[in-house]
C-alpha cells in the first residue's frame, strides 16, 4: 500500500507538465499555416477522429495491459505530435499539421479513461474511495497551474517572438509525461483481474453502460455536451484575437487556468452539496456567463469568458465523479472509451462545422451558435431529469 501512495503525488507532477505554451494560440497558428478557418479547426477533427477511432482498443488495452504501459505509450506519441506542429510551421507544409494531428489524437486515445481509472483504483488500493473528487480536483488544479505558467511563458514570448518560435519550445515540457509515467505503480486490480478476450470485454463494457439508467443519462449528457464545448474552446481564442491584440490572447489565457486552478481549489468546499448539483448549478451558471461576454462584445469580453473557467472546474470534478461511481471496475477504461468514441464522432464534426461558420460569416457567429446548443442541450436535460427523477 505504501508504494502505491507516491501515484498521489505522481499525479500533480503529471499535471503540470501539461503546460502547452502555444495552447491559447494553436487555432492562429495553425490558420497561418493553412490559411483557412476550416482547414485550421480540420486539423482538430483529424486529432478527434484518430482518437475515436483509437479509443476502444486503447480503452481494452488499458483495462487488461495495465495503466503505466498504456500512459508510457501516450507520452511518447504525444511527442511525436507537438515535434510534427512546430515542424510544420517551420517547414510551411500544411500535411505535418495533419500528422502531427493524428499522433496527438492517438496520444489522447491512450490517455482517456486510463488517467482517472489509475487515480480511482490508487484510491481505493489505499481504502479511500470517498476521496476521489478531491484527488482528481487536485490533479486537476496541477493542470491549471501547469497551464498558466504556459500561458505566463506565452504571453512574454509572443510579444517578443513569432508563433513559431512559441510551438519549438512548447515541444519540450510535454516530454515530462514520461516521467511521471515511468514512475507510477500499477495497481493491484489491474494485475490480478479476470482476463477475457477483447471482444467480450467490450461487449460486457458497452452492454453494462447501456443498461445503467443512471449512466446512461449522463454518458449522453456528456457526449453531447463536451462536443460543442470542445468546439467552443477552439474557436473561442480566434474570437478574442478580434478584439484584442496577439500577445494580450495569452494574458486572458492566464486569467482562465487561474481561474481553473481556483475552480478546482472550491471543489472541497462544495462537495457536501452533492455531485449531481454542483454538475448542474456550476453548468447553468457558467453559460450566463458566457452569455454576458457575448452581449458585451468588448475588451472584457474574452476576461469575463475566461472567468467562467472557474465553474468548469467544479462542473467537471462533479461530473467525473458521478460517472466513476457507475463505472463498473473490470471495464472501467473501456467504459470511459466508448464515452469518448462517440463524443469523438459528434466533435470532429463540431469542429468542422463551426470552422465553417468563422469562415462564411466570423468567429463571433460561430461562437454564438455554439452557445445557442449549449443552451439547448442545458434545457434538455432539465426536461429529462424532471420527467425522470431516479437519474
């Protein structure tokens, strides 16, 4: 029990290095390249569809290989994709963004689902199950922090330096993963489970997803919801760099992962009120926000959609761990992979259409269409849960 104990720490070192300085700016840089809207938010879809694609065999092989080897794979690939990024830019060759894209998509396929099975089944080896929100909002709050040395680290080089020199030096913190992967100790469950073959294991995974009510409801909620988000989050620095200046992006990107880092501190605070209603409440409220920016249309705009980062952390933590509870615990990655195939089929062509919408008309349309089905989907569910109590 003890060795387990360090994936604890393991994690907020893992965290970190997810810094990404180019992050807040990758939709400019990519468009620079492509000169295209659409083609830019392309290169997203791509990075979706191999991860969709990716997810049910990574997902597998988390479940019955083991979290370390499949979080080690993710590193390196994800390497490979940030190298194949700045490589394009320098190159000018627009079919490396594509490539590049495809690793990254093949790393995210490989982390999805394995990052939170590794954290519950840590938690639960050390008999404290009940502490798993505050585990993951901590790893979480590491993100944020990673994230805004990133965007500190953006904001003076952009002012200073082009784009391209930004994406060479964004290739370097990403290796740290590694590190952290190399160092975590597999848990017990993982070595000891009932093997079985790949196909039964899915089947089992995705025949037990469907018919848990519960799950069932807040598996689509997800889907459906992170697809236009994930959209949302892509387009949203294009709309910023409208009514700001370049090296300003990366001050309101700041301002968001503190705002994060803030959300995810709250959530010890807010967890006595229950998973399913800080979901809700921190959702609801993060669109107001968002709403308010958008009339505004100014200067403080991209500052006040910033903000609202602060509700995601709360929404996302309660969001997790309502689905890990439901989670059955031989096929907790594969579960969390058919998640992620279908949100990866509806995102790709999220991220598409919106691209579409940014060039025909502007970012700014495209940025309240989006807000428009976030609303919508909002109300949706609302409708759902009154009509069905039990979920």
């Amino acid at each position: 029990m003890r060795a387990i104990q360090k994936n604890i720490r393991l994690f907020k070192l893992d965290a970190f290095f997810g810094v990404w300085p180019l992050s807040a700016l990758a939709i400019v840089y990519f468009q620079q390249i492509t000169h295209s809207y659409a083609l830019a938010m392309l290169v997203w879809s791509v990075s979706n569809l191999v991860q969709t694609f990716s997810e049910i065999p990574t997902g597998i092989y988390s479940d019955k290989i083991g979290r370390r080897k499949t979080l080690i794979i993710a590193s390196v690939t994800s390497v490979w994709g940030f190298f194949l990024w700045a490589l394009a830019g320098q190159l000018q060759q627009m079919w490396l963004l594509f490539v590049g894209a495809a690793f990254c998509g093949l790393s995210d396929s490989f982390v999805s689902g394995t990052n939170e099975a590794l954290m519950y089944e840590t938690v639960e080896e050390l008999h404290q199950k009940e502490k798993f929100s505050l585990v993951y909002a901590s790893y979480k709050f590491w993100v944020q922090v990673g994230l805004a040395v990133s965007a500190l680290a953006a904001t003076i080089l952009t002012y200073f330096y082009s784009l391209q020199v930004v994406a060479w030096i964004s290739v370097v913190p990403i290796s740290g993963h590694l590190i952290a992967a190399l160092l975590f100790v597999e848990p017990k469950r993982t070595k000891t489970r009932k093997r079985t073959t790949s196909w039964t294991h899915f089947v089992i995974a995705f025949r037990q997803l469907w018919r848990n009510k519960k799950l069932r409801f807040y598996a689509a909620l997800t889907i459906v919801d992170d697809s236009v988000g994930a959209a949302f989050v892509r387009i949203e620095s294009a709309y910023y760099n409208v009514l700001v200046k370049t090296w300003v992006v990366n001050i309101v990107r700041l301002v968001k992962q503190i705002a994060g880092m803030i959300g995810f501190a709250v959530v010890p605070f807010f967890k006595k009120f229950g998973s399913v209603r800080c979901f809700f409440s921190a959702l609801t409220l993060a669109e107001v926000l968002r709403v308010i920016a958008l009339l505004l249309d100014n200067i403080f705009s991209p500052f006040i959609m910033a903000f609202r980062k602060s509700l995601w952390g709360v929404s996302h933590t309660a969001q997790t761990d309502i689905l890990q509870q439901e989670f059955s615990a031989d096929q907790r990655a594969t579960m969390q992979s058919i998640i992620a195939l279908l949100k990866g089929i509806l995102g790709a062509g999220m991220l598409y259409l919106f691209g579409v919408i940014a060039d025909v008309y502007n970012p700014k349309m495209a940025i309240w269409v989006a807000l428009y089905a976030k609303i919508a989907i909002l109300l949706m569910s609302f409708y759902i849960l009154k009509k069905k109590k039990s979920v």
